[in-house]
C-alpha cells in the first residue's frame, strides 16, 4: 500500500475513531455506576482529597486524572460539571486503544494495521463503554499496554522495558480495583 494512502486511511479510521467516541458524549443521562463515581470524585475536585474504599471496587487513578483537566479548564465544583466532563477521559482512553493498535502493526503490516485499527474504532462494545465515565476503558488501555510491554521486555530484555512494564502494570490497580 502506498505511504499517502495508508495514511489517509489511517486519519479515517481515527476520524471515525473520535467522532463515534466524543460526538454528543452529554447525550445519555448518568447511570448509577457514573453518578456513584461522581459523587465520590466531589471531595476530591471540591476539597482535594479522596476518601478510598476498596467495597466500591474503582480505584481513584481516574479521579486524579479528571481532576488535573477538569482544574485546569477551571472547573471547581460538581455543580458545574456535566455528563461529558466525566466521560472525556474514557472518550480518549478509547482512542487511544485504536491508536495502539494500529502503531503496533504498523511496521508489520499496514492494510493489517488498518483493518485491525477500524474493528477497533468502530467496535460496538468498545465505542459503548468509552462513551461512559466509568473506569473499565482506562483500565483496558492500560493493560493492552502492559501486555505489548510484556512482548517487548521477552523480546529485548533491558532495565527500561522492566520498569516501563512495572509501572503499567502497578497503573492498573489505582485504576479498577477489584
């Protein structure tokens, strides 16, 4: 396949990829499991701290990323937050599961990189639980990346990769803690 070419189709799928992703992300009202984490993450964007409790089963690696964006766009309180607020971190974990991927077939093979990067993009499942703002799409990506990390390590051991895979997977407990 042609370098321009693949390219082009590889800014389609991730076109497809975003629009499915974070087009009207506000759309469905909370369910129970994102009002829960709503509530929880209040004291955390409100007062700064979080109060962990392992029978919720969701570790706070989300809540600490949303509250360094949501800061920065001068967010203070959960009643000015909305919906989507809380499902851009998921939005984007989603993407960048499909940008994963692709980057990783993209030297073997780009039409496989391609196929697999569109399945990935347009997935119901995965386009499903990354429009929500809930734990699991983190999580996903996270491990995908400690398993690619694991390949790499066994393929060319060296103390980076170690560590590189040491801190992937340790991301995946404050993550989803089950």
């Amino acid at each position: 396949m042609k370098s321009a070419l693949c390219l082009l189709a590889a800014a389609a799928v991730l076109a497809a990829a975003i629009f499915l992703r974070f087009w009207h992300l506000e759309a469905a009202p909370f369910h129970a499991d994102e009002a829960v984490q709503a509530v929880i993450f209040q004291d955390l964007l409100e007062h700064g701290k979080i109060r962990y409790d392992p029978r919720h089963y969701h570790g706070p690696l989300p809540h600490g990323i949303n509250a360094l964006w949501m800061r920065a766009a001068g967010l203070r309180s959960l009643a000015e937050l909305h919906e989507w607020h809380f499902r851009v971190l998921p939005a984007a974990a989603g993407l960048g599961l499909v940008l994963v991927v692709m980057a990783v077939l993209w030297k073997t093979s780009r039409p496989a990189a391609l196929t697999a990067g569109m399945f990935a993009a347009t997935s119901p499942m995965l386009v499903f639980f990354s429009r929500f703002g809930i734990h699991e799409s983190l999580f996903a990506l996270l491990g995908f990346l400690a398993g690619m990390a694991v390949i790499r390590l066994l393929r060319n051991p060296s103390p980076r990769r170690g560590a590189l895979l040491g801190l992937l997977v340790a991301l995946t407990a404050p993550c989803k803690e089950t």
